[in-house]
C-alpha cells in the first residue's frame, strides 16, 4: 500500500476539507496557482495537530494554545499555512529589523553556505565571524575592544555575569570578595539560570528562587507608578540614590551591576527618566563595580540609535548583544568587553586564567554572515536616518490610543511602544493578571491581520525598523479597535450584572 505523504493520520473529512496533494516537499492547495513550499510532507491537520501535541511552546500554556502556523513571509508580513496574511507588529518576538526575506540578508546567507555552514570558536576560527568581531568594535561604544560569542540573549548575560565574577578573582589586585550582582526589581536578562537570578519579574522567576544565587535588588525606575511623595522631575535623582545607598553598603561585595539600558522590555516596557543611566554608569566608577548593559532587546536601531547607551554617552564594561544582531535571521550572541577585563584573562595555559565558557554554535559563521550583512544594510538604507517620522507617527497613534478608556499610560522610546491597560486611570490600579486584557486586545488585532504579543495587560508594538508608514498606521488601527471592542464589552458586562 502507498502512503500518500499529506494523508496520515487524517480522518476522510479532513482529507475531503484539504483537498491537497503533496509533491516531493511542495503542497499543492486544491487552488493549483497556490503552491506553496512546506517544510514538511506533514499535511495542515497534521501539522496543526503536531503542533499542539509534540512541540512544547515557550511561555505558553500548551493546554489552551491554539496554533499559528506561519509557512512564509514578505517584508513585515507573515503568512500562515492558510495563506492568512498577518503584519509582524512585534517583529517576530523583538528581533526582526530589515523585514523577512530580504535579499541582501537571504544572498549573504546563500555565499556563506557554498563555503561553509559551521566552524568552532573553541581554539579555531573563520574569516566571517572574525570581520564581525571587527566591526562589532568599531561599532560598538568606545572601550568594548573585544568579542565573546554565544547563541541567544540569555547566553550573552550569562557570560557576562561569569566574566565579571572571574574579573575580579584574577585582576592583579585580585577582590574575590566581589561576587555579588545589583539588579533591577522587574528586570529580565533571559532564561538560564544565572540570567534568572538577575532577573526580577515575580510571575517568571518566583518559582525558580531556591536554585538562584543572591542578588542585590534597586527598584525599576518606573515613571508611571511614581513612589509617594516623588514626581516626574525628582524620580531620576529618587532612583539614582537608592543604587547609591546599595553601593556605598556594598560595593566592596559587589561585582557587577546589569541594566536594560532605557527601556526596561519584559517589565512592560517600562522608560527609564532621561540622565538615570548616565547616573548609574557614573556611579558603578565611583564605586568601582562592573557595568553590564544588556542591549538585548534594545540594541540595533531600536530606541532610534544604533545602541540605547549612545542616547546618555554611556559605555559600560560589558555589553550584551543578540536579537538584532542578525536581523532576526539566526541565533546569535555577542558579549563585548573592556581591554581591562579582557587582560585580566591573559597568562599561560598552566596558570588557569582562561574563561572557562562556551557554547557549541558560538560565532557561526551563517548568523556571521547574515549580522554583517544587516550592518550593511543598515547604512545603505539608511535604516537609522529614516526611522524619524516612523517615531513620529507612532507617537501619533499613541497620543490618540492614550486617551481611550482604560488606557493608563503610553510610552515609547523610538520604535518601542506599551500600552498599559488599566482597570482605573485615576489610581493606576491594573487588572488582575488572570483575565489576560492584553492578550484579548492583541486577539482581536490578530483577527484583523495584526500580530502582536502582549505582557500582561501592556501591549506591545515593536515592529520591525523597515516597517511602512502605513503599516503602522493599519497596526495602531487594529490596536484601537481590539482596545475599543475589549473595553467596550467589559463596560457592558459590568453594566449588566449591576456591578
Ligand atoms: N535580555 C533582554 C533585555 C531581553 O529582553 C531578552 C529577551 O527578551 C533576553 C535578555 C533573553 O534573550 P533570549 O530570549 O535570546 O535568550
């Protein structure tokens, strides 16, 4: 008997309902001008079955997840295996900068590949990563002369935490009582546990707290929920002195202080006031304590310059690169260093100073290839000089959405936007995390062709840099309405039961 590929496990209707033949790896839709490449011989049902049962999604509750299962793209859209088109308005999880598929990007990635796909960097090297270490510096805030790879955000932070930990137990004037890290409360660096332990959001990172080593915790410098007694003018000056009060305790302890520079991503995007980082960065000197700058969601164009630290003249000891490193194509991580920390880590093989890290897919010469290409394009596009009236009219649209009921706060830095839903504006009091008001707004947006991923009740539009005027315009449109129609049906509903 012949299995025909596209058939198993399928009941008669589904078979009827699909009406598809597979051809080697093509599927061809019962529409012959539709032809469309899949991955696999797996027919739709199968997929979509596969999907919920075999793959476990990240951060999501495989018990109620509804499959999206996107086959294709072009430019900032996404087209599902249904031919459903969606615009990327979170830029595929904060990591897609030139849109998909473009040339340039996919072309570098081809010449890669006639040469070679992959080379380790545990004592060898390739000519790919090696130009991108080089521009990365060149790049890169002054004083970072030198390039760890690894494979995602969370790898970078962890090897800059380990770095800054062996720092100090191998600098000439060796301080091995410096182990301790300062962190944000609500901040988050990633999912391995050291990235964890220096992460601060209660709802991810709780349950995780006895395999965590100890962390000195400032508060978020967050603008909208301001302590009693502190206003927009003074919350810098606020902040700045709780950090100073744990240094000066502390700093003989402390090796390190890590920072989402400007935008605080995963807290809710939550804007740190002008002139804080640049205070932090002062103080982390003064105190003689590591700066670890995790530009992992922010770097690359996305707060309106190349890096979030350029904004405050900021360079930090270590600088922690990913997502956008390369465009959002492929896994790649970079951890910057000072010559400082980089020399503490020189000597013979027999004195033991090497660092003792790595990771198998470290600086692959592909996800080389294609971040240098994205630098490339970068300055023939003009990327960065085009993205003014972009802000510009995303600032547009959230003036207007910041006036809608139950909108708290909008904010924004550059191409990063959140908007906070609220169950009351006067006292800023939110909605109980379990009735997912974000991701009902963000529902609706994605039943209008708008792909969004919200945290908690903030939704999120970060789409990718090459993003259209009137894409955006079509994605704040899908958001207003998905907040109108959310908001609408809770004032009915609490109208009705008499609440
Ligand atoms: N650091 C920051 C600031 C992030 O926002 C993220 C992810 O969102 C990470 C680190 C972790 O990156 P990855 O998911 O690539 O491990």
């Amino acid at each position: 008997m012949t299995i025909r590929r596209g058939q198993r496990g399928e009941t008669a209707s589904d078979a009827q309902a699909q009406a598809t033949i597979t051809v080697g790896f093509y599927r061809m839709a019962s529409d012959p001008s539709r032809l469309s490449p899949l991955a696999s011989g797996l027919s739709r049902s199968e997929l979509l079955r596969c999907d919920r049962e075999i793959v476990w999604h990240p951060f999501t509750q495989m018990a109620e997840y509804v499959p999206l299962v996107i086959e294709r793209a072009e430019g900032c859209t996404l087209i599902d295996i249904d031919g459903r088109r969606y615009l990327d308005g979170v830029s595929s999880l904060w990591c897609n900068i030139h849109g998909h598929r473009h040339p340039r990007l996919d072309d570098a990635i081809h010449r890669q590949l006639d040469r070679v796909a992959h080379v380790t960097q545990l004592g060898a090297s390739n000519p790919t990563t090696i130009e991108l270490a080089r521009r990365l510096v060149d790049l890169a805030p002054t004083g970072l002369g030198h390039v760890f790879f690894s494979d995602d955000g969370a790898t970078a932070v962890e090897a800059a935490l380990k770095m800054a930990f062996q720092y100090w137990r191998q600098r000439p004037d060796s301080k091995p009582e410096k182990r301790l890290y300062v962190a944000l409360a609500d901040a988050y660096h990633g999912d391995t546990l050291g990235s964890v332990s220096v992460g601060g959001v209660e709802r991810f990172h709780a349950m995780f707290r006895p395999l965590l080593f100890e962390v000195l915790r400032a508060p978020a410098p967050d603008m909208y929920r301001l302590p009693a007694g502190v206003s927009a003018e003074n919350a810098c000056s606020h902040y700045l002195s709780a950090i100073e009060r744990l240094l000066a305790e502390r700093h003989a302890e402390i090796a390190a202080l890590v920072i989402e520079p400007l935008v605080q991503a995963a807290a809710g995007m939550l804007m740190h006031p002008a002139g804080y980082l640049r205070g932090v960065r002062e103080l982390t000197r003064r105190y003689d304590v590591l700066l670890i700058a995790d530009e992992v969601a922010v770097g690359f164009g996305r707060t309106g310059t190349m890096f979030a630290c350029e904004q405050e003249q900021v360079s930090p000891d270590l600088l922690c690169l990913a997502k956008g490193l390369t465009a959002g194509y492929l896994p790649m991580a970079a951890t910057l260093a000072t010559d400082e920390i980089w020399r503490a880590f020189l000597g013979t093989y027999a004195e033991s100073r090497s660092f003792f890290h790595g990771h198998t897919y470290g600086g692959n010469p592909l996800g080389a290839a294609v971040a240098l290409a994205s630098l490339n394009v970068f300055d023939e596009e003009r990327t960065l000089e085009k993205l003014g009236p972009k802000i510009d009219r995303l600032a547009e649209h959230l003036e207007r959405l910041g006036r809608l009921p139950h909108v708290g706060s909008v904010r924004q830095r550059g191409l990063i936007a959140g908007i906070e839903l609220v169950r009351d504006r006067e006292t800023t009091e939110p909605f109980p995390w379990s009735e997912r008001r974000g991701q009902r707004v963000c529902d609706r947006a994605r039943a209008e062709g708008v792909l969004l991923r919200p945290l908690g009740n903030v939704i999120v539009v970060m789409p990718p840099l090459a993003i259209g005027l009137e894409e955006l315009d079509q994605i704040a449109a899908a958001v207003e309405r998905g907040i109108v129609a959310e908001m609408g049906a809770t004032t009915t509903a609490a109208a009705q039961s008499g609440a």
